[in-house]
C-alpha cells in the first residue's frame, strides 16, 4: 500500500513540474524583450543561447505550439493516467477529495504562480529552456509540419521592429521610472521634432 502511495505522489510531482515548467516558459516568451535579446546576441556567438533563443523567438507561432502541445501532455495525459492509478487505490470519497485537491494543486503551482514568475523573470528562464525547446522541436517536426499545413498562421515569422511613435513612449516610460535621465528622455524628444521640422519653420 505504501509503494502505491509513493507512487501515486511522484505522478502527482511529475505533473505539478511538467506543467509549471511549460506554464513558466511560455509567460516567459510572451514577456522577454525582442530589443534585449538582440542586444544580447549581438556579442555572442552565432551558437550562443541567445541566437538560439532570438531564432526560437523569431518563429514565435512555433515555439509557443511546441509548449502547448508538452504542457497538455502534462495535464491531460498525465492527468488521466493519475486518474486511472488513484481509482484502484482509492474509494470514491478519497478519488473526489483527491481530484479536487490536484485541481487546486494544478491551478496555483501549475499554472498561476510559474507564469508570474516567467513573467518577471523572462529573459532569464527563455534562456534556460533554449537547449529543451530546441530538443522538443526536433523531436515534434513531423507533428509541427503537419499543423502548419492546416494553419499557415503559425508559421509567420515575428520581425523585430520598432518605430517614431514606440521610441518616444518608450523614453516617456524611462525617465518616468527612473531608468533614464529626464534630460536624455527630452533629449530624444527634441530630436523626433526637430525632424518634423519644415526648412521654413526654422527659418523663423
């Protein structure tokens, strides 16, 4: 009975930190910076985590189909596989309390609290899960081919760009928290209107 228990935990496990690991990744994609990854793969070699991870980022669609696919592995797989375990060891009353301590268990350290941490945290954990997400990928291309001959959409390619109006809210937001100097935000500013400009305007 005992062994039984023990197992029935390690599925419980297993589970809790397959889902909280692609819960966490995937925040972690949808929060990391575009600009910062690039800054980071410029000094490094072409084989460097970040050129990897600037690549995974870039077939953003991809990527994120690969974390879907693992992380309902993880729920609904290993969900009805820890469904079918517990109800030859358990009576009725304890498979209901058990299912619906799992839920709860599934929710805040599955999915709420890993996202929050991926989210915080982005740069960081996208660089961690360069080298799996690359070994899934390989591991999936097949599958992956054949969804992205039912849905193109998947295969866009996310460009890193930017323009006037994002560097200006992006200077405002910087020297609001401090991360810039006010002077160098107007700075910045000023040299937006300044090109605006008409050879007339300055003529006055």
């Amino acid at each position: 009975m005992e062994a039984n228990v023990y197992i029935l935990i390690l599925l419980i496990l297993i589970i809790l930190v397959g889902s909280a690991c692609c819960s966490g990744v995937e925040a972690a994609f949808l929060a990391v910076n575009s600009i910062r990854i690039l800054e980071l793969a410029s000094k490094q070699s072409s084989k460097s985590s970040a050129n990897h991870l600037l690549k995974l980022r870039k077939h953003l669609g991809r990527t994120l189909t690969v974390i879907t696919i693992t992380n309902n592995g993880f729920n609904i797989i290993g969900s009805l596989i820890l469904g079918v375990y517990a109800s030859q060891i358990e009576s009725n009353f304890g498979l209901t309390f058990l299912s619906i301590s799992f839920y709860i268990l599934v929710v805040l350290l599955g999915e709420v609290l890993p996202k929050a941490l991926g989210t915080k945290f982005s740069l960081q954990i996208a660089l961690l899960s360069v080298p799996i997400l690359r070994m899934l990928n390989s591991l999936m291309r097949p599958f992956l081919i054949l969804i992205e001959q039912l849905f193109p959409v998947i295969t866009a390619e996310n460009e890193i760009s930017t323009d006037e109006e994002e560097i200006r809210q992006m200077a405002k937001i910087g020297s609001q928290k401090g991360l810039i100097e006010a002077d160098e935000a107007a700075m910045i500013l000023k040299v937006f209107q300044l090109n605006d400009l008409k050879a007339k305007d300055l003529m006055i």
